[in-house]
C-alpha cells in the first residue's frame, strides 16, 4: 500500500511537471515571432516595372521614350503636351485605350499630375475647334503593331510644370501592370540648343508636328582672300 502511494505521488509530480512546461512553452512562441520578427527588416515589393526613358525593357520587349517641348505649349489653347514614343519590339500587338490607360508625371519637386489622354475629354467645343489636320496627329492611337512605334500625345492644364520632370508612370490596361520610367535631366533641353543629343521622341516629334525634321546648321563659309593683282602693287611716287 505504501508502494502505491510513492508511486501515485510519483505520476502526480512529473504529470503537473510536464502540464507546467507545456503551459509556459506555448507562451513563448508569441514573444519569439514578435522578437524574431523586430530583428528581420521587412522588404517590400515595388509594384512598378522600372527603367529609364528611352531604355530598352528585356522583360516587356518595349522602350517608353517621354519629352516635353515647350514650343507646343500654345498648340492647344491652355494646355501643354507630352510626347510619348512607345516602342515595341516584341512578338504581340499592344493595345492602346484612351479610356483604361493611365499617365501620371511626377514634376521637378516629386508632385504628381494625371495626363488627359484624349483632347475629346475636354469637350466637344474644344475638339471641334481644333483643325482636322490637327485632330488626326493628336488622337490617341489604339494599337502597336510588333516591330513598330507609335507617338501618344498626353495634355496637362497649362499651370502644370513640366520642365525637368523626375518620371512618369504608365498604369497599361493591356498589360495590367505599371511602368514607371526615370527621366535623365539632360535631356530635357531647349531645342535651340544645338548640343542636345537627340532623341528618338525628339525626331518623331518634330516629324510628326513640323513634317520634317529639324535641319543641321549651316556653317557660313568664309569669303576666299582677293586674288593677286601685280598691277595694283605697281605703282611709284613722283618727287619733285
């Protein structure tokens, strides 16, 4: 009988023992996640495909090239323009949709401004004033067919600085992803600046808006010296 006794309080110790253990364990692992967790830096994934202007991106097979010319300023009464070069050289057509597609730039001090796509969202009175002429070069294209390009002309209020912009973004209803592209601040030059390195959105533009593009200085030539004339250097002084 007495066997039984040591052997029950026995079983009693090491049961409560191992209940104790388990019951502080269980708290533990929430004081560790919380620890583990302050000592691990959390990295968050952008949401943007990301490249510069002009630059070719592998992994979409397209380049976005962006200038703001500040000549086109008075095109349209009140507002300014973007030209945008989208390149594509992949294997697909891309869609384009005035409705669905989305720019926003982001100006010399990082404040964004949304692009109106198509002048039509204006009005009607604004689009029916415009020349027909006109109206073919700024409407918004609807594709880009593989191994070509296309010129897309976005519009911000006039107030909207757009000199040395930072980047722009492109939400793609086609592809359903976002791109944001950097802009190098060289070139975003006057145009009379001969130095300028030029651009494929510069040349398209100025195809697309002036028909031709813009012609090399011509270097005046410097007038050759007078021939010799002996007769002129035959002369003599009478003394009297």
């Amino acid at each position: 009988m007495r066997i039984k006794k040591v052997i029950l309080k026995i079983f009693l110790i090491s049961f409560f023992a191992v209940l104790s253990s388990s019951l502080a364990m269980a708290r533990a692992p929430s004081n560790s996640r919380t620890d583990s967790s302050s000592r691990t830096p959390s990295t968050k994934k952008s949401k943007y495909i990301e490249s510069e202007t002009g630059l070719n991106i592998p992994s979409m097979g397209i380049a976005i090239d962006a200038i703001y010319q500040p000549e086109l300023d008075n095109l349209i009464p009140g507002y300014k323009i973007l030209n945008i070069v989208l390149t594509n050289k992949s294997s697909q057509n891309i869609q384009l949709n005035p409705n669905k597609d989305r720019w926003i730039v982001r100006d010399n001090v990082d404040k964004k401004h949304i692009a109106i796509n198509h002048l039509r969202f204006l009005g009607e009175k604004v689009w029916e004033e415009i020349s027909a002429d006109l109206r073919n070069k700024l409407e918004y294209p609807q594709i880009v067919r593989s191994g070509n390009n296309t010129k897309i002309d976005v519009f911000f209020p006039a107030t909207t600085n757009l000199a040395n912009f930072r980047s722009f973004e492109w939400k793609s209803f086609f592809f359903k992803k976002e791109f944001l592209l950097t802009n190098p601040l060289e070139k975003d030059l006057k145009l009379d600046d001969l130095t300028r390195p030029t651009t494929q959105s510069i040349t398209l533009s100025n195809v697309k808006y002036d028909g031709k593009t813009p012609e090399e200085p011509k270097v005046k030539k410097e007038s050759p010296p007078p021939a010799f004339d002996p007769k002129l250097d035959d002369f003599s002084i009478t003394v009297d």
